[in-house]
C-alpha cells in the first residue's frame, strides 16, 4: 500500500476572476520530504501553498491534510489541522507594540495554552534561532534576517509537522539566506516535511548539497518536477 503524503492534491485546479491560475495539479508529500517550489512571478507560488495549508479551497479538485479531505472539515477542524503546518509568509507580519518573544508566542494563546507554561521551549527556539539577545526587542528594532528567523521561530511553536515558507530569504544577504537554510534542514533531520518557495536558484543549489531535495516547477498553470539543470 502506498504511504499516505502529509498533504496530498488530486487534479486541483483554481482561478481567479474568470482566469484559470493553476490547472489538474496533482502532488504527494510525503512525510519527511524537502521540496522547493520555483516559478516566475505571478506563475502561482503563493497560491498553490495557501492551498496546502487550507487558507484557500481550490476552484476543483482535492486536498488532503493528514489524509483527511479539507472540504469536509468545519472552521475547528480546519484550525486544528493548521496547528500541524508552520507557515513562514512572505511579508513577515509581526505585533509590532508586542516584543519578539511574545510574537513568537503567538500561536499558542491562539490555541489556548499559556505561554509562561512553554518558556523553557520559547528560550530554546531564541536560541535556536539565535535571537535569545532580541527576545525583548519589537519588530520594527529587528534587520531583516532576525525578522525572518523569528518567524521561524513562530512557525515551528506547535512543533508542527509540515512547514511551508514563502519566499523566506527574499529580502536578505546572502549569509542569512544559509543560515535560514541551514534551520530549515535541521527541522527537516527532525523529520519535518519541508516546502520552499523560491526564486533563488543558488539555495536550492546549496540545499542540494545537504539534503535530498526535490525541485517543483510551475509554470503555465501546471506543477512539473524540475529536472538535472539547476
């Protein structure tokens, strides 16, 4: 019997405004797997992985989370579904009158637990992540890269299963790129599933060298595996 995928999309199809985005999109993944998700701009990127974390319930088609169909979960069922799936947004949206440790902390009053009881796991995530010395800091006081890595942070709060992340070294150097990238293979050695949207060809190639990552392409409304040219 084949293993279930974590998120599973069968001929998925949706549009916006009367125009087809992406068309019969059909995608396992599988528990443990590193995928990055590439495409031109505007291809559907952002689209395609609100769909995997049900913030968007596509035009036609299927999608599974855990092996359940995401058309037949309530609003509980759905948010509870969430909490196994760390998202890592393009823009970054932070409290910014909150300090770094309580946004990171977030989630869990989201889901009704008390943070002061998870402040031995928060400091661990700060230093994880190398922000313990910015736990007081707002968000408007961090660089770019301590953004990122903080929402990192928030991401994996849940100890999620699966963590998806948009475009997550956008906006930042080179050697914050890596160290973003050397976070999210630590999380995928844990058994974490793993997709990553990008533009950029040399994370994926740096990826590359580390884990085995597969390559998703979109490009005229359908997902293709990349091939051996990156």
């Amino acid at each position: 019997m084949a293993e279930r995928g974590v998120i599973e999309l069968d001929n998925v199809s949706h549009s916006y405004g009367g125009g087809e985005l992406l068309s019969n999109i059909s995608l396992t993944l599988a528990p443990g797997a590193f995928h990055f998700l590439t495409g031109p701009s505007g291809a559907g990127k952002t689209t395609f992985l609100k769909i995997c974390y049900a913030e968007l319930v596509p035009t036609a088609g299927a999608v599974r989370l855990f092996g359940a169909d995401v058309r037949g979960m309530d609003r509980d069922q759905i948010a509870r579904t969430r909490r196994r799936i760390g998202v890592v947004h393009q823009d970054c949206r932070f409290l910014d009158h909150l300090p770094v440790i309580d946004n990171i902390a977030l989630p869990l009053l989201t889901a009704g637990q008390d943070p002061d009881d998870e402040r031995n796991n928060i400091d661990e995530l700060l230093g994880w992540v190398g922000l313990r010395a910015r736990a007081d800091a707002l968000p408007p006081e961090l660089s770019g890269g301590e953004r990122q890595r903080a929402a990192l942070a928030r991401a994996v709060i849940m100890a999620p299963d699966v963590i998806l992340a948009d475009e997550p070294t956008g906006n930042i150097d080179w050697e914050m790129s890596l160290r973003i990238l050397q976070l999210l293979v630590e999380l995928n050695r844990m058994g974490k599933t793993i997709l990553i949207a990008t533009h950029d060809l040399n994370l994926i190639r740096a990826a590359k060298a580390q884990v085995a990552a597969r390559v998703l392409r979109i490009k005229d409304r359908q997902l293709n595996l990349a091939g051996a040219d990156l």
